[in-house]
C-alpha cells in the first residue's frame, strides 16, 4: 500500500469503498507549529466519473485498486456502447454511453493510447491520451486581422466538441485539443 506522498497522478485508489483514479496532486508544506506536508488528490470515480478531493498527511497509507489497464483503440460505436479493442490480443471491450462520459467528445474513429481500465475482467473506464487531434466541422469564418489579436471562438469538432479557438482557425482544420482541459493546444 503506498504512501501519500508516493501516490502519482494516473494511479488508482480506494477509498470509502469505491475505486478512484488520481487525476491530479498537489503539496502543500504548512509552516506553522512544525505541520507535516499535505497532499490534496482530485479524484475521479471508475465507473461513473464523479469528481471528489481528497487530502492525506505525507506518512498516511492509501489502498491501491485491484485494476488492470488494457491498451485499446477505438473500433467502432454500436448504438449507445463504444467498441474498443485490445492492442496486443484484439479483446473487444463494450462501454455504454454513460462509463464513457464526457470522454466522448474526444473520440474519433481509429483513436488509439486509449487504456481501457478492467475491474475483475470486466472494462469499467477509458483513460484517455493526453491530448487528441480533432477536425474542426464548424466555426465562424476568418475575421481580417485576425492574426494580430489573441481573440478566440467556438469551433465545433467532428464529434461534437465545442473547443474555443483563435480566429485564425477555419473548418476543416486539423487541431490538438488537451483531454484534461478540454483547452485548444495548437493545429495538428
């Protein structure tokens, strides 16, 4: 069982009888009477994606989930379940709309660095690439001057993703969106 302080972003935990996956970590080191370093976790419920902060003392003791991740790539959308196959021994694993959540505004045909996350054999979460390239299937058009201005608007993906992006970006543009933020990273 780690520690506080070993516990990474991307791991999983229990607590409170639930399995959570770590999605960030941050330290705080308070000074006053000799106060131990605090970590506070923002944690992601798997299944289900809701969002709860958690804060451990450095020496307190986490219990890590007993949770398998499978390298995928998306196959194919079957009604309201996504189709995701295993890299290495082509496993196909089923996730309804409502396991896959908001992840899927970032997935395109063909995606792949998808970890389909497995608890007792059966998949119950995706983690998804750090980033993803999207093409933009509509935006307003190309204001003039619009290089010279750090001015941003909504562009729909075609998945359906609304992402804010400079003025400069037209429809059928390839773009780098960030999966934690949902934030424009620049064209692809």
């Amino acid at each position: 069982m780690p520690k506080a302080n070993e516990i990474k972003r991307g791991n999983v935990i229990e607590h409170d009888g639930r399995v959570w996956a770590v999605r960030d970590v941050s330290r705080s080191a308070p000074t006053a009477r000799g106060g131990g370093t605090l970590y506070r976790f923002k944690l992601e419920s798997i299944p289900g994606g809701d969002r709860q902060e958690l804060t451990l003392k450095g020496d307190d003791v986490a219990k890590e989930a007993d949770l398998v991740r499978r390298q995928s790539s998306f196959s194919y959308r079957d009604g309201e379940e996504f189709v995701f196959m295993d890299d290495e021994d082509f496993t196909q694993y089923l996730l309804d709309a409502e396991a896959v959540g908001d992840a899927a505004g970032y997935i395109r045909d063909g995606l792949g660095g998808i970890y389909v996350m497995l608890i007792d054999g059966q998949p119950a979460a995706l983690q998804l690439p750090q980033s993803v390239e999207l093409t933009v299937a509509d935006t307003a058009p190309v204001m003039k001057g619009a290089t010279a201005t750090r001015s941003a608007k909504p562009a729909t993906t075609e998945t359906g993703l609304e992402v804010m992006v400079p003025d400069y970006i037209t429809p059928g543009e390839s773009i780098k969106v960030n999966t934690e933020t949902g934030e424009f990273m620049g064209r692809a």
